[in-house]
C-alpha cells in the first residue's frame, strides 16, 4: 500500500516516519511548504506537488490545520475522483461531523474515512497517538497497527471519529482556554501570585496541567483557532457552544503575541503566572 501523508507538518512528519520505519511506502510533499517542513521530512521521500502524491498513492492521509481540510479534498478532487474505490481517502483533521461530511461529499466514488486522533506526534518507540476511525474503509484502515500506528475503529460511521475528536479537544483544549483566561484576569487585577497558590493548595493536580500545558499552547495557538470554530459549530444550537468562539479569539490573541512577543503580552503573562516554582517553593 503506498500511503501519501499531507502533509509534513509537526503531527504529520511524525506519522510518516512511524510508518516508515515500521516498512510502509509512505511519501510526503515539500510543495507550498516552509523550510521548517522541509526540515522534518529530511530522509522521507517526497514527490513533486500534492497532484502528483495523491496520484501515487492508495491511501491519502490528510493532516492539516483544520481550517484547510476542504480546500485540499476540492484541490485533490481532479486527481482522486476519476480512480474511485482504487484509493483511501482518510480526513485526519479535528473538524466537526458537518465539515467531514463536506470533506467527503467533495470527493465522490472514493472510500472516505473519518480520523480522530487524539493525542501528541508519535515519538521514538513510544505508543504514539490513537487514530480513531469510522467509515465504510475502517476495518481495513486497522492493517496501519502493522506499521506502528494504534488504529481503533468506531461505529457510526463518516463523523463518529469526528465527534469523539472534538469532544475530546473540547475537554482538553477547552480548560486551556478557561485556565489560561483566568489566569490573565488574575494578572490584570494583580492577583496572579495568589490564585496560584491556591490552586497549589487546592487543586494541585490541575496546576500541574496547566503548568505542562500552558506553556507548550504558545507555539500551537495559531492552529486552535480554526478547531475552536469546528467545536463551536459541533455544539450548534447548545448553550456552551459560543463559548468556543470565545475561545478561538483568545487563542488568537495568543497566537498573534506568540509571533511578535510584546514585553508585557499574552504568552509572558502567562509564562510568569504559570512558571515552574522554584525547589522548596509552591
């Protein structure tokens, strides 16, 4: 099976290293992409343009900010549509159940599968991240555990994976959002220093994750805009569901100040509120 990853980013670099290290034919493409992509894909092979990768390939994953799944499923259209049930193509992104749809609805006759995957890039040896996945393909998907990657299927078909994903985020990345919030409040009002003691004293368990992942968000803000809009349409009609718009817009404030950090920004902030205490300290 060739299996075409798209694209090299931090998530997908990593899953076409573990499939080919595991003895997969994977391949990616540096096309459209930065010198940081190109870094990552050192030692994997690459084909000229998404054109001619989708054409290789038997299996396409799709690993993208989610905010860009569409536009590449109507790009790839011309090249995959006319193969039909000759080629897997699998939506990897955190989009809602409706955008996956969209997704697959832009590529008719082919087999389409809906991916969750929870968890960070697959490292050295480790476990690695769980790909979730629902549609008609998923039971022959579940051949990738052969190759290093922990698939497990879901019933329910195109956007159960989906579902589960954003739930998931929305647990996740949502008390980022809350935690972090609060914590620039708190810095506003002059009161940093003691809601992290309390929450020291208290929930000691919950400082830790923020203090883990708080800080790690910084570089990753500007792609939880996009997955905070797809949870915000998944809640649709549901009380809570604005509030992930209010979380995108504060992860996009998060992400401007992340790339030109102001002295007394968003991620310093933070990093001060959140920083690790000293040895004895809180």
């Amino acid at each position: 099976m060739r299996i075409a990853v798209i694209a090299p980013g931090a998530m997908g670099a990593a899953v076409a290293r573990r499939l080919a290290g595991r003895g997969a034919e994977v391949a990616v493409t540096l096309q459209g992409r930065g010198p940081a992509s190109a870094t990552r894909a050192q030692g994997l092979p690459t084909q000229e343009s998404e054109a001619a990768l989708a054409g290789w390939a038997d299996l396409v994953l799709s690993i993208l900010p989610p905010g860009e799944a569409l536009a590449l499923a109507r790009r790839l259209a011309p090249v995959l549509c006319p193969r039909g049930a000759a080629v897997v193509f699998a939506d990897c992104n955190a989009v809602s159940p409706e955008t996956v749809q969209a997704v697959a609805a832009a590529l008719p006759g082919l087999r389409f599968a809906d991916i969750g995957i929870i968890g960070g890039p697959p490292k050295g040896d480790d476990a690695g991240p769980r790909f979730y996945v629902s549609g008609e393909p998923a039971g022959a998907l579940l051949a990738l555990r052969a190759h290093g990657l922990d698939v497990r299927a879901v019933e329910g078909g195109i956007g159960a994976a989906s579902a589960l994903k954003l739930s998931y985020a929305g647990i996740t990345k949502g008390l980022t959002a809350l935690g972090s919030a609060m914590a620039l409040g708190a810095a506003r009002a002059g009161v940093a220093g003691p809601l992290i003691a309390e929450l020291a004293e208290s929930q000691p368990a919950l400082l830790a994750y923020l203090r883990r992942g708080v800080p790690d968000m910084f570089g990753k803000a500007y792609r939880w805009v996009a997955e905070m809009e797809e949870i915000a349409a998944f809640l649709d009609g549901m009380p809570f569901g604005p509030a992930y718009l209010a979380a995108a817009r504060h992860y996009e404030a998060i992400a401007r100040d992340a790339a030109a950090p102001a002295e007394d920004g968003e991620t310093a902030r933070l990093a001060a509120s959140f920083a690790a205490p000293a040895p004895g300290g809180t």
